[in-house]
C-alpha cells in the first residue's frame, strides 16, 4: 500500500476553542476552517492536523467520544522553553518537564478537548540505560 500523506483528525466538542489552542498556542496554521471542520498545518508542512466537531454526521455513532489511549508527540528544539511558555499562556501542564533515561526531556498538556500532547526533545541518553537494553 503506497499512501499519499498522513493526517489525524481530533474530535472536539468545541471547534474553534481547539483551533485556538493549535493556533495561538502551538503555532500551526489554518488551511481550511468551514466550521464544523477545521485543517491545520505546522509551518513545515510536514505535520498535518484536522479538528472535526465531535458529533458531526461524518462521524460513525458509536465514535463521537471523547479521545483515550492516544497520544500527539510533538518534537521541540527546546521542551524547557516550551513548558515555561506554554505555562504562562496558560496551557493545561499535566506532567512537568523530566528527562527520561532513553534520550527524552518532555513534558505532558492537554489539549481543550482533553487529547494528551507530549512535547518532546531528544537528548543523550543514559549510557548505563543503552547497556542495560543492549543497544551498545
């Protein structure tokens, strides 16, 4: 299967709260907004992101809930800056900042419509955690 290009869309109960927040807060651009959907882009063009209001006809009953077990990752040059930022902007920080042994500083926020967002910058891992999984 050869795919053309990749996109997740969120389900949201309030639209434009969470264009807003992708907007305003993370720095992706509107492509499309006919209201009940909206399509966003990060200004690289490499990160496609749709919202789509929860109970839309386009959207199987039986799916029009809210979000579980599903985390966006988001890949930052600076996670500290990003959560100092985003804290005063007023984001909803549900995990702070920590660096993990197998080479992430991260910290955890959600979005309005409660979709889980890692934000994410890769540092050095721990040597001691690359010997112990074998990965020297």
């Amino acid at each position: 299967m050869h795919f053309n290009r990749f996109s997740t869309c969120l389900l949201t109960d309030d639209v434009a709260k969470s264009k807003a927040f992708y907007v305003d807060l993370l720095g992706f651009e509107t492509i499309i907004d006919i209201g009940w959907f909206v399509g966003l882009q990060a200004s690289e063009r490499s990160v496609e992101l749709s919202l789509c209001q929860r109970d839309h006809t386009s959207i199987p009953a039986g799916f029009q809930r809210s979000a579980a077990g599903v985390v966006l990752g988001l890949f930052v040059s600076d996670a500290a800056a990003e959560e100092a930022r985003l804290r005063q902007e007023g984001a909803r920080v549900v995990m702070p900042l920590r660096d993990e042994p197998w080479g992430q500083r991260h910290f955890f926020l959600t979005d309005p419509a409660g979709v889980l967002i890692d934000m994410i910058q890769m540092i050095p891992p721990s040597p001691q955690w690359m010997t112990d999984h074998g990965l020297v």
